[in-house]
C-alpha cells in the first residue's frame, strides 16, 4: 500500500494577498510526487489560473462550513 505524502496548510481567514502568497510559496517547495492540501474561507479563482498555467493539478471541495479544501499536485 503506498502512503500518500501530503503537506498541511489552513489560511482561512486570512486577509488578501496573505493566502496567495503563502500557496504560492508551499508550492514552490512541494517535493515531487506529493501534494499540498490547502483550507481556506473562499473559493480562490485566482490562483485556478496559477495553478493550471504552472502544470498543477487540482481539486477542490466545498466543506459544510462554507470553506473549501484544496488538493494539489504536480502535474497528476
């Protein structure tokens, strides 16, 4: 069975730019082959545009709360 690694990062509440930002730079240092899973208040339609221009992969999901999780990767 293949553990899936898998890096944290909750910036809900947050104001703009801070969350960008701080995806951006967890992106910038996500090993291979494992994957950033991001909580966040809003769904970010910015960074879609990012993340498919820079090869990533993605998936979001709307929680009960009204925030949202984000699964990234690269290129998967």
């Amino acid at each position: 069975m293949c553990e899936e690694l898998a890096h944290e990062l909750d910036v809900r509440g947050l104001p703009p730019p801070e969350p960008f930002e701080l995806i951006i730079g967890a992106l910038q240092t996500l090993p291979a082959g494992e994957f950033l899973h991001v909580r966040i208040h809003r769904e970010p339609y910015p960074l879609y545009e990012v993340l498919r221009d820079g090869g990533y992969a993605w998936q979001t999901t709307e929680l009960k709360d009204g925030s949202f999780f984000i699964r990234i990767s690269y290129g998967q």
